[in-house]
C-alpha cells in the first residue's frame, strides 16, 4: 500500500502537558551540547583558550565521537527498557559537572579526559533517549515536524549562548576569559534542567510486559532483532551519516574566512552565529512542514537537500580566492549552513514516518544514532589533517571536493529510502510486530508516551485532590 503524501490532520501535541514536556527536552537536549554548540561559532577562539592545533581540535572531537560512538551500541538495549526519567536527567547533572571545568585548563591530555566524560554523559545513553522521547512525543504522520521544532528550537538556545558567550568575550576586552565564563553559565543551567526533568519525565516504559522483568527483556531483545533486519532501517542511517558527515565541515567554513580572506574574528563570530543559530531557526523549524507539504516526507526532503549540497559544495571548489569574492564565498556557505539544518532536522524522522512501534523506537533509533554519528569519530580530525597538510586553497578544495562526493551518495541512497517507505514499509513493518507479540503472548493496545504523560498528569492530580480532602 503506498504511503499517503498529504500532510496529517492529527494534533502535533496531544495535550499542553506532553508539549511542555517537549519543551524541557528541547532544553535538555541543546543545553547537553553547549560544548559543541560554541564550535560554530568561536572555533579560533576556542583554538586559543586551549592552546591547540585544528589537528589537535579534530583529535578531541574523534575521540568524543569514538565514545560516543560506543556507547550508542552498548546502551542501545537500555532505550526500550527503561524510562526517560532514568536516562536522561542524571546525565544532564553529570555532564553539567564536566562542562564546568572544560574551560580551566591548556593541559592536552586533561582536555582529552574532559572530552571522554563530555562523551559519555551528553551522548551515551542520554541523546538516544532524548531523540527517542522526541520521536514519541508524536503521530507517526508528524514526525518531519515534531523533529524540526526539535532542531529549530534548539537552534532558538544557541543563538542565546552564542550571543552570551560572544558578549562575554568583547565586553572583557576579546579575552578567551568570556568563553571560560560562559562554560560555566551554561554548566549550571544544565544541572538545574536536570533536576527539572527528574520531576517532569515518565517514569513508565512503553513495554506490554509491564512489570515482568524476564519478560520485558525478551521483548526488548526480539524488537531490536526484528527491527534491525529491516531494510529502511539502514537506508536511514546512511542517508543521516551523509548529512553529518557533510555538517562536520561547518567549523572549518570560519577558517576558511580567517585564512584564506584574512577577515576579523569579531566578524568571522557574527557569520559563524547567523549561519549556525539562523540556519536553524530559519530553515529547521518549517523544514518538516515543507518536507511533508512539498516533497513526500522527510526521506524527500533529504534528497533534495543533498542535490544542493552537491551544486554548493563543487561551487566553493572552484570558486577564486581573491578579496573580491569573499562574500561570494560567505554567500555559498551560508546557503550549505542552512541546508545542513534543514537536513538535519528530518534525518531521525523516516523512523516513524515508516512506522516503527513507539516501544521498539528506542533501541533502533539508538543503533542509527550510532550509523548518523560515525563521521563525529574521524571527519573533524580528516578536515583538520587536510587543512593543516595542504596549507592554503588546496586544502579546502579537498574538502568541498569530499563533501560533494559523500551528498552524491547520500542523495542516491534518499531516493532508494523515500520509494521503499511510499511502498508499505509500515504495513510490513506491522505485520513483523504482530509476529512479536504472538510469539511472547503479549497482549493488548499499543501505548504511546503522550499517554503516560498524560496519565501522569492524571496521577498527581488525584493525589492533590486526596490531599485537600485529608486537610
């Protein structure tokens, strides 16, 4: 049965709990990356409180994506078997602790060690429960949607910490003292959320097995088997690392502006934060509603993005050096700003669009994590090693040369996903679930998160009320 192309006429939330509910994922999950937030916008900056090579920048984001990496397939179990509430508000504590004493030392090594906590609190089991949390918030028909708020919204916050930490910076004489503070600004709101979505998240699973412990891991262990044979499954995550892979770039576009145009890093800042924060505000929240209005879904979306990157990238390629084309340069990477934003808006929606049960979601989605992910182990460190060894244009023809190569890629691999979901993937994939629950002797009605949230909702109102009668 081919998938419908007309846009669901389901509530995007299904009460104002389960949106502010949204809302404090929204600030969880941009909070969690403020680290790597800052990256795109005051990368030289960051060089010099740290005292390090690019290459030395692309050996600590290697070795955060490498644990991170890790950690995405040893925990990928964990999403389906417990709640939000117990994988995401500890972590956002822990890493709140690590972000406050990154900015305090020049040490090399310490930083390495920085970045591994960094890793293992803000990625780990943490993300893959916050993207999946995001992916229940939802219909299966609102997924384009539901992720574009996701990364509009964050894009919303970092523009607020850029601009914090960029106003740190000139108010205490451009001294890397302002990113110093401005770690530290932010290491505290983390671990105040944290404590907010202690209270504020399910402390339910979505599991038919209920309380049986022996039961709800052999259900666990047959989703994740079932889901993982499935075609689309892959397809989305190779799409996804062709989109990351080509957003990894993103820092080396300021460099390209102080290297090879010799520009000011007070204005190199401002391009880093309008085309960071302002892609994603811009283009991230509309992306799903004109992904689902215009282009047949998120899958859509994605090929048409990765068609641009392709024309932009070989455009920066060939493009001349000379002072008369530095805003034709800013131009083109503005515009590859943007579409890494609107891409990276859809690329964790195929997995409901093709109809992936909400308890089995978890799991898989932390498996495609891993898959989106890979480039963070090893593309900042191949972008600073070609930066560094073929000094001048050289080096950043290679790199818009690469990128073009992997959305050539990414966008043949679209299309092959967009055709598979349009032809029944969820009526097969429903079928399989049904084989699940047959062979466990699962019972009963699907649950979704918005009921848990809900009922919850429900749950503590009873009480006060008890409470007040007792008075």
């Amino acid at each position: 049965m081919k998938r419908p192309s007309v846009p669901t006429s389901e509530p995007l939330f299904s009460s104002r709990r389960v949106f502010v509910n949204f809302l404090v994922l929204v600030l969880c999950s941009q909070f969690a990356f403020s680290v790597l937030a800052m990256k795109g916008a005051l990368l030289p900056q960051m060089l010099e409180l740290w005292q390090i090579s690019k290459t030395q920048f692309g050996m600590l984001m290697s070795i955060y994506g490498v644990v991170h990496n890790i950690f995405y397939l040893c925990l990928a179990w964990a999403q389906d078997r417990f709640s939000p509430r117990v994988l995401i508000p500890v972590n956002m504590i822990l890493g709140g602790f690590t972000t406050f004493f990154i900015g305090k030392t020049t040490d090399f090594a310490t930083l390495c060690f920085l970045f591994v906590m960094l890793s293992l609190w803000c990625e780990g089991a943490f993300w893959p429960a916050v993207l999946s949390a995001v992916r229940k918030s939802t219909s299966d028909g609102n997924q384009g949607k539901i992720f574009g708020l996701l990364e509009g919204g964050r894009g919303g916050i970092e523009l607020l910490q850029n601009l914090l930490t960029v106003g740190l910076y000139t108010a205490l004489g451009y001294s890397v003292l302002g990113l110093e503070l401005a770690f530290m600004v932010n290491a505290v709101i983390m671990i105040v959320l944290g404590i907010i979505a202690w209270f504020m998240l399910p402390r339910e699973t979505l599991l038919k097995s209920g309380s049986d412990a022996k039961l709800a891991n052999r259900e666990v262990a047959a989703g994740m088997s079932t889901m993982l044979r499935l075609p689309e499954v892959w397809l989305a995550g190779v799409v996804g690392f062709s989109v990351f892979m080509a957003y990894t770039s993103m820092p080396f576009f300021l460099t390209y502006l102080k290297d090879l145009h010799a520009m000011p890093v007070l204005a190199i800042s401002i391009f880093g934060i309008a085309s960071t924060s302002g892609g994603r505000i811009l283009m991230a929240l509309p992306s799903g509603f004109i992904a689902d209005r215009f282009l047949g879904g998120a899958a859509g979306g994605m090929r048409l993005g990765l068609l641009l990157v392709v024309l932009c990238s070989l455009i920066m390629a060939l493009l001349p050096t000379s002072d008369g084309y530095a805003w034709l340069a800013m131009a083109t990477m503005m515009m590859l700003a943007f579409l890494f934003f609107f891409m990276r808006a859809l690329y964790f929606a195929p997995f409901g669009e093709m109809g992936l049960p909400q308890r089995f979601s978890g799991s898989v989605i932390s498996i495609a994590a891993f898959i989106i992910y890979l480039p963070a182990s090893f593309a900042y460190l191949l972008w600073g090693v070609l930066l560094d060894n073929n000094e001048g244009v050289t080096g950043y023809q290679y790199l818009f040369g690469t990128l073009a190569l992997v959305a050539t890629v990414g966008m043949a691999v679209a299309h092959l996903l967009h055709r598979r979901i349009n032809m029944g993937a969820s009526d097969r994939i429903a079928e399989k679930v049904r084989g699940i629950d047959q062979a466990l002797g699962l019972h009963g009605e699907e649950k979704t998160l918005s009921d848990l949230v809900d009922a919850q909702l429900s749950t503590g109102s009873k009480v006060t009320t008890k409470k007040q009668e007792q008075v």
